[in-house]
C-alpha cells in the first residue's frame, strides 16, 4: 500500500510541475505584453507632450524636449511566479529625478493549475514606490505618467 501512495505522490508532483511550468509561460508572455503597452503609453504621452522619442535599446526609450529628457528603461523582467518587472523613470532637467515603478500582479494564493484557468481574470498594476516608501496604485503606465507628470 504504501509504494502506491509513493506513486500518486510523484505522478501528482509531475503533474504539478507541469502546470507550473505552463503558468510560468503565461505569466512571462503578459508580462511582456504589459511592458509593451507600458512602453508604448510612455512614447505615446510624451509625443502628445511635443517631446521626440529616442529609441535606444530594447530595454531603453528617452523622450527630449531641448534639454530635458525623461528616460524609460527597464530591466528583463524576472522570470518566476510573483516576480515584478521593474521601470525606471529617469528626469534629466535642473535635476536629476527618478521614479521606480513595479508592474506585478495583485497577491493570489492559488495553485498553478487555479491561477492558469483564472489568469486572464487576475489583475495587474503599476505600484509606484513613493519617496516616503509607501505606494501608489495604476492600472496602466499613462495612468502613472499623468499621476507623475500632470496631476503632481
């Protein structure tokens, strides 16, 4: 009997990892959509702001306006569950400024094989670490760039 429950223990660990796995993929895959639209919004709101976009590498986007200049660049975003990617908004006029934002989904403690059925309905958000360490919520990047950059 007891080699038996051995047995349902490792096909269900297999299993397991294959969800994992799969979920792992999708969580990537969103994130990375996520970041082009985030991407997309920066050059987007800076454009309408009569600033020109500089396209450096993949990882790095500078709109200019004469001498100011605000840089997007992210990091390669980390590729696990619950891991955030991680946006840098850099101003560059009488000083240097800087706002670090993390696009990650909202707490779930489900199992892989849950979270994949439910994914698309999971929520994800801009957290905008503030000076004080405390955090402001978006559901997109032009909601932070309006948040940082209009509404301030």
């Amino acid at each position: 009997m007891h080699i038996e429950k051995l047995k349902q223990f490792g096909e269900a660990e297999q299993l397991n990892d294959k969800f994992v796995k799969k979920l792992q993929e999708q969580l990537n895959a969103k994130a990375d959509q996520l970041t082009n639209e985030a991407r997309a919004d920066f050059e987007i709101f800076f454009t309408e702001q009569g600033f020109s976009i500089e396209s450096g590498d993949s990882f790095n986007t500078t709109a200019v306006y004469g001498k100011a200049k605000v840089q997007l660049s992210y990091d390669v975003p980390f590729k696990f569950i619950g891991g955030a990617q991680i946006f840098d908004i850099t101003e560059h006029s009488t000083s240097v400024d800087k706002h670090r934002i993390f696009l990650k989904t909202a707490k779930v403690q489900a199992s892989a094989e849950s979270r994949l059925k439910n994914l698309d309905n999971e929520t994800w958000f801009f957290h905008l670490l503030k000076p004080d360490g405390s955090y402001e919520y978006f559901k997109s990047m032009s909601e932070v760039l309006n948040y940082i950059f209009i509404s301030n």
